[in-house]
DNA sequence: CCGTATCCGATCCGATACTG
DNA sequence: CAGTATCGGATCGGATACGG
C-alpha cells in the first residue's frame, strides 16, 4: 500500500489516498479536531474497529493524518489531520459533502438531512 | 446498482457514485464537453472498453451524465456531464485534481506533472 | 464504432476472537 | 482503550471473445 511513482495523473493518486468505503468519512469527522478511536467509532454509522483501525493506519501512512499516543493506562490515542496534506484532502472532501447534501436533497432524500440537521458547509 | 433510500450521510451516497477506479477520471475528460467513446478510451490511460462502457453505464443511472445517440452507420455515441448533477460532480472532481497536483509536486512527482503540462484548475 | 457476456484473480470489508 | 490476526463472502476490475 505504499505510494507508487508511477502515476499517470493526479486523479489516480487521490484516489488511491481516499479510496473505500470509509476514508472520506473519517477525514470528515476529523475536521473539528483530534478524535480518539473511540469517539470516532460512536461517530461513525457502522464501522467496526477493526476497519477504522486499518483505514486509519492507511491514511497515516500517506501523511493526510497523524497521531498523539499519551503514555499509561488508560490509553489515549488521538487522530488528527496534518496540516498540509490533511487539510488539503479535507478541502476535496467538503465539496464533496456539500454536492451529497444536494443530491440528496433532489433525490427524495430531504428527510434525512432534515433529521440530522445536517447544513451545507462553507467553503 | 439503484440509489438506495436509507443513506445515513452525505458522503456515503457519494462514494456510491463515484467510487471505484475510474470514475473520477471519466467525469475529469468530459469537463469541457461531449465525447466518444472511443475518444474517451484514447485519453484514459489503460482503461478496457469494457470498464469504460460499465461505469459510464453506473454514471448514467445516477444522473451524472448522459447520452447523445446519433443513429445509422457508423454509429456514433456522445456521452457529456449533466447540468445539475454532473457539473455538480464535476466541482468535487476539480478539486480533488488540483489536490492531486499538490501531492505529486511535494512527493517527488513534480517531474510526472511538468512532463504531462498539468496545471491547477482555476476553482 | 458500440455494447454484452463470461471467466477469474485481486481486493475489500464484515464478523469474530484474542492481546497489551 | 487501542490494536492485531484470521477467515470467508461480496465486489471489483482485467482479459478475451462475440454480437448489433
């Protein structure tokens, strides 16, 4: 899972960075701040510990997060997006929220986000 | 393949249209227009006709995009972004280019971008 | 030129059990 | 609380052949 070197266009590699399921979600939920794993499973609708663990550890690996461990017991780890590249991917992933909102809200879907409350975002 | 009606997020629903390998860079070439699909396998590195017709197929139920047929020999097909819901995609795919860009010019393939003449998208 | 069908390996992802 | 290991079903995606 390491960063090929040949890449025949930017897309390709944006995609290998956020690919799956879960990636754009979690990098969402991280946009506030620094989460714990878990806070971030309670957030996060249906994803179990170990598929968090591992996107996260993906994630890492590409520099768009990183991570503080405090020593002792209990353990707490918290996840947090990097400055440059977290940041960055973050500005992808907030547009593509809002395009959600929209196309859920065009597609019979507007209960949903009512329920949530959910609102577009500033960009 | 259908939209299903129990999304519990924004995002989710958009990893459904756009996931999967090759989608973002299909919605990138038909940026500024219609196209073939021969044209379109001609601009995509190393994707199979079969691929190509799949998930321009994907795209079209999800509104995306749509067809142009021209009928009589040769037969000529053009497929172009949707007004609403393609060009809305399109910002999203836009800027995951331009984020892209960033990442391969800070990880040692700045040499990928200038021999290909890639430039940041105007957002 | 466009589109469909099939086969098959690679990968994704969920469930579950176990460790420090 | 955080993290690892394993197993199996589902899905993805490449190759290839055939049909309108």
């Amino acid at each position: 899972m390491k960063l090929r070197k040949d890449y025949t266009c930017p897309l390709e590699i944006v995609h290998d960075i956020i690919k799956g399921k879960w990636k754009p979600i979690i990098l969402f939920q991280l946009k506030d701040g620094a989460k714990s794993l878990s806070q971030l499973q309670k957030e996060i609708n249906g994803i179990t510990q170990k598929m968090l663990i591992e996107q996260l550890s993906e994630l890492k690996q590409y520099g768009i997060i990183s991570k503080n461990k405090a020593l002792g017991y209990p353990l707490h780890v918290e996840y947090f997006l990097t400055e440059d590249k977290g940041q960055q991917m973050l500005k992808a992933i907030r547009i593509m929220q809002n395009v959600g909102i929209d196309y859920m809200n065009e597609n019979g879907m507007e209960d949903i986000i009512k329920a949530k409350g959910i609102k577009k975002l500033e960009i």
